[in-house]
C-alpha cells in the first residue's frame, strides 16, 4: 500500500534503522521506543491487523515471531525478559494500520496482568 509508513519501510522507500530483511518480514527500531530494547517487526505484505490475517499470512507470522527471537538475543534481553505486543484495533491503541510486533525488553514493564485483572 503506497501511503503506509511500514510498507514504505518494508521496501526501503522510507528511512529506519532496519534490523533485518528478508522476503517476509522487516524488522527496525522503534521511532519512539519505550524502553531500551524496542524494535518493530513487519509482515512486508500490507495486513491491517491481527484481525485481517488469514491462513495465507502464518508462513509470516511464524517468521515474524523466530525474528524477534532471534534478535531479542542478539540484543541481550533473552535472560532479563521481554514482551512481543500486537495492539489490535482502537482500545488496544493501535496507531499504525500495518500488523506490527512490538518488542520491548531492557527494564521491568509496568502492568502484569495480576494487577487489577478485574473487569471495570
Ligand atoms: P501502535 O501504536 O500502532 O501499536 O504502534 C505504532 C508504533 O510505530 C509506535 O510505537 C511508533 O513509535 C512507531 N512509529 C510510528 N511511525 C514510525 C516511523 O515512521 N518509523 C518508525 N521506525 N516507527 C514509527
Ligand atoms: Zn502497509
């Protein structure tokens, strides 16, 4: 899709600091990352969100997950922790209409989903 930011940055037309490419998926750090560690991973074909994703998409989605394994290592974090977070749609806060992982490690995350787990 032409006016998608992550397309644009899954073809190399627009400026990241890309992590790794191959035929599936793109991975790059973060705009504004959150934490020290906090890299986006792509699927290079235009998905909307989780909720658009059909069988023909887990061939990426598999690579998409074993990448940022592989780089949450590379980045040091694999003993300390991390978190793989796929906002999804409005009261997730997705802001980005591209299927993205965030992965974000380097320090402790704020919400467990022990602390108020109760439904309001
Ligand atoms: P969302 O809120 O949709 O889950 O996450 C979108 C993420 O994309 C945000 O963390 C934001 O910082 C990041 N982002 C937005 N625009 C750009 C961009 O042009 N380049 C990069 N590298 N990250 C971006
Ligand atoms: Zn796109």
């Amino acid at each position: 899709m032409e006016d998608c930011i992550f397309c644009q940055i899954a073809t190399g037309e627009r400026q990241a600091v890309v992590l790794y490419r191959d035929e599936l998926v793109t991975a790059f750090e973060d705009l504004h990352p959150i934490a020290p560690v906090h890299f986006l991973v792509v699927p290079n074909r235009h998905i909307r969100s989780v909720n658009e994703v059909t069988g023909a998409d887990e061939d990426a989605l598999g690579r998409l997950v074993s990448v940022a394994r592989r780089l949450a290592h590379e980045k040091g974090v694999q003993a300390s922790g991390y978190r793989l977070v796929i906002n999804t749609g409005p009261d997730a806060g997705q802001s980005v209409f591209h299927l993205h992982v965030h992965v974000i490690g380097g320090r402790k995350m704020p919400f467990r989903f022990e602390d108020g787990a109760q439904m309001r």
